[in-house]
C-alpha cells in the first residue's frame, strides 16, 4: 500500500508545543533564553568546572560520571533516554538554566557520540531546545547552594553498611596498579630508567595493551615533557621500532609549563580537552621542571603545586600522572615536603640496585602496596647522525629474568661510536679516583678531542655520548653530577 507523504509542518509545531508546554508562560522563554516564573537563586559564583566537581561527588555521582565523562549507556535502553537522564542531572546543577544546560551538554561524552543531532531543526527549534525544555520540566528540584556559615540538622548523608557495600567499584585503568582517576607520582633516582617505564607505560594504556602481565584498559594518553624533548623524540622512535605502534600516545613539548601559573593550567586544560583527550592519562614529566623556582621542601610551595595538579584533574578527569625524582637519601622517598606523598592516589617507586631495574607500588588507595616488577633496557639503534654515529635509545624489556649488564653491554647492538668510545674511556678513567665529578667541566676538558664536521657542536656532541651511555646503564646522572652506573663493572671488566 503506497503512503502519500505531505508537508504538514504546521501541525507538526503544533503537537510540539502542545507537548512541551508548561502551564501560561512559566516555562522557557527562547528569546531571553531564561527560565521564567521559577523564582530560583542562580549559581554564577560557582565556575562550570566546580559545578561539574560537585556533580562527580555527589550521592550519585556515579551515574553522572558514567553519563558525562564516559557516555555509557548500560542503564539505558536508548542513547535518547540517557541524554535525557543526562539533561535531568543538568537540570538540576545548573538550576534549570537553559544555556548553561546546553553549555555542559555540549562538553559530555554522550553529545561527543552524535554531536550533529543535538542541532538537528525541529521546526522552528532544534532538537537540543526541546530535549532542555522537557528536561526542566521533569526536573521537580535545584540545587541550592549553602550559604558561607549556614548549617543545617541534617548536613550529612548517613548511609549504612549493606549500602556501603553495594556501592560501585572503582574502576581501573591497570588493574592492580592504577585507578581510574586521581593524581599519582612515578619516580624514582637519575639514571633508573623511569623515563623509559614512563612511555612504555604510556603506549600500553595508548594501546589498551597488558603491562607486566596487568590488564589495561584502553585511554587516551598525553605527555607533557618538560624535560629532554629530544630524548623523548628518541624513545618513540625506539618504542615504534620495536613495536610496531605507540598508540597514538600525544606529546607536549618544548613548551614552557608551570603548576602555579593559572593562565599555564587553564591553557594546559584546554589543549587537552580540544585534543579530546579527557578522562584519560595525562603525564607531567618532571614535577622539578612544572614547578621551577618553588621550594619543594616548603609546605606553602608544595600546596601550590597540588592544588594545581587538583585542578587539572577536576577539570579533564582521568589520572594525573607526575614523573619527580627520589631524594638523595633514596630510602626516603620522592623528593619534596611529605605532602606530596600523601596527596598522591598511587606512587610507582622505580629503582636500580644490584645491576637490576624494578618498580615498585610503594602506595594505593585502592590496593595493598608491594607489588614489584623486574624491567630491562633494551637499546635500540634509531638510525645515525650526520657524521654517520649510530644513535640509539631504549626500550623496555620485561622478560628480564637472566638478563645481566654484562649481557647487555656486549649485545651487537650495542656498538659504540668514536666518540661515545673516547667518553667512556676518559670518563671511567676519572670515576676509578672520583666518587662523581661534574659533567659541565668534563666536557670543558674533553670537547676539543671530538670528532664531529662542525667543530662549534663538539660540546654538544660530548654530551650526547655521555647521555648515551648514561641509558645504557654505564654511568650515573644527577643533575650535573656523573657516576658510576649499575653497568660500570661489566663494562670495565668484559668477559
């Protein structure tokens, strides 16, 4: 049977407004765009960001979570019901504010998964208008903000244990190791390797790929290296030599950051929010060069940096990752005022000891700490330079358990270049007197017998050979102190 289809707009504005009309003219008014006759107290003091905080931690924060930040659409049979749950929650926050409704909606997981339909027209309106007119008008109550200093008999939410437990668990982003969300550390001494853990990490929650036999699940992962943009450069390649793909892992560098310049937290927020990358990993390498200037031993310094760290957070969501550096009593912990440590949701402890590289869950919130991996570096050879030096970077390598340094230093991967060959003598030669001298004279000392076309880079190319054998365990570096390395004894005395 054929069906005559016709125009019949009008009748069809008709029944929409007949829908969605609210008793008189109480409802929305779309040319002031504001909720008229309600007679509510508005919350412009209180940023978007804060709003969506106090929504992520509410008694049902969950199910905004999983709505707004992951767009999941278990609870609902439809994606239009659960936009619509959505809506119920804006509703709400934001006190039947139309255009801020439309405002946070537009920042959601559930809008990212079909951004175009929510502008679709519907007659003289687009669907969006009328998902926020349905919403308000299902929404029977607001927020109300307390005022500084009221107080209330019933202030707190008491549950009791049987709810306590029927609460949802907290997801994982590598299970056993890292919460979905929250601030962490990763650090470890120079020389340990957590450069390398630290991408290696990075590509595998890229990948949604095992980590040490951990599962992982899939995220998006941006890098902010703040430190050796190079060296970073350097450790892709390796990694995509030997992998085949990172994962689409993104990176930030050569750029100047800090943790307690708002305008450089707001930018980092938005580059990572227009990258898409929210609620994922985001990686600050290294809290020293995020926090330049600072006195990381002072408890005020220390609070500016973490209240930093807490707003990136709350803004993106997922896991803030820090890489810092162990004190020089490494049995102390992370570098810094003790604050730190006990702000941190997860703390990963890389070491090198006794010619073997580990890391280490020194602190979880959400399990028991101890849990410890063996790890390697594999070098890689990357290519070569413009005097036809190879170069070479790392990779990790899990499977480790009979490895040694002395096997590493002698792999065929492991040749030297000239220069790389004449640091390693001079420089073992003045480290069999000296517990550690410093690389800046070294190099004063050294330069001038590089080989290299440009004279004018001979410095530069003396560094280069000592960061070489640096990753390869050889030596030690501090800051601007060389010394010994895990691999100096197997590679002054070969087999």
């Amino acid at each position: 049977m054929r069906m005559k289809v016709e125009n019949r707009q009008e009748e069809v504005n008709a029944l929409i407004q007949q829908i969605f009309a609210d008793q008189g003219e109480s409802d929305f008014d779309s040319d002031s765009q504001t909720i008229q006759g309600h007679g509510f107290d508005t919350v412009d003091d209180c940023s978007d960001q804060e709003l969506l905080g106090l929504a992520r931690v509410a008694r049902n924060g969950e199910k905004f979570k999983a709505l707004f930040d992951r767009g999941e659409l278990d609870e609902y049979p439809s994606h239009s019901e659960a936009r619509m749950g959505l809506l119920c929650l804006l509703a709400f926050w934001c006190q039947k504010d139309p255009d801020r409704m439309d405002r946070l909606f537009r920042e959601s997981a559930l809008y990212a998964q079909n951004p175009d339909k929510w502008d679709d027209r519907r007659g003289e309106q687009t669907l969006g208008h009328f998902e926020i007119l349905k919403a308000i008008k299902q929404t029977n109550s607001m927020y109300q903000p307390r005022e500084s200093g009221e107080r209330s008999g019933d202030s707190y939410v008491v549950i009791d244990a049987d709810e306590l437990a029927d609460l949802p668990i907290p997801r994982e982003r590598v299970k056993g190791v890292l919460p979905e969300a929250g601030i962490g550390a990763i650090y470890g001494p120079s020389g340990c390797g957590k450069t390398f853990l630290v991408f290696d990490l990075a590509a595998a929650c890229a990948k949604g790929q095992d980590w040490f036999g951990h599962r992982v699940e899939s995220s998006p992962v941006m890098v902010v290296a703040l430190e050796g943009g190079s060296g970073l450069r350097n450790r892709a390649r390796a990694y995509s030599m030997k992998h085949g793909t990172h994962g689409g892992v993104r990176c930030i560098v050569h750029q100047p950051f800090s943790l307690t310049d708002p305008e450089c937290i707001q930018r980092l927020i938005q580059t990572v929010k227009g990258a898409n990358a929210e609620n994922g990993i985001l990686i600050i390498d290294t809290l020293n060069a995020a926090a330049s200037g600072i006195d990381e031993n002072n408890s005020q310094d220390m609070g500016r940096v973490l209240n930093g760290l807490r707003m990136i957070q709350s803004a993106v969501g997922g896991l803030v990752l820090i890489v810092h550096h162990a004190g020089k009593n490494t049995s102390s912990g992370m570098r810094g005022h003790s604050s730190l440590f006990a702000a941190m949701d997860v703390v990963i402890e890389v070491s090198s000891a006794e010619a073997k590289r580990s890391w280490k869950l020194t602190k979880s919130r959400d399990h028991e700490g101890g849990i410890s991996h063996p790890f390697e570096l594999e070098p890689v050879e990357i290519g070569v330079d413009e005097d036809n030096d190879p170069i070479s970077s790392c990779t990790v390598r899990t499977d480790c358990a009979s490895v040694t340094f002395a096997d590493l230093v002698e792999l065929p991967r492991l040749r030297l270049s000239v220069n790389q060959k004449l640091i390693a003598e001079k420089l073992s030669e003045k480290l069999q007197q000296e517990d550690g001298i410093f690389m800046s004279n070294f190099i004063d000392e050294t330069h001038f017998s590089m080989k290299c076309t440009d004279p004018s880079r001979s410095k530069e190319r003396a560094k280069d050979a000592i960061n070489a054998l640096v990753h390869r365990g050889v030596f030690c570096l501090d800051g601007d102190m060389v010394s010994k390395g895990d691999a100096f004894d197997a590679w002054n005395n070969p087999r």
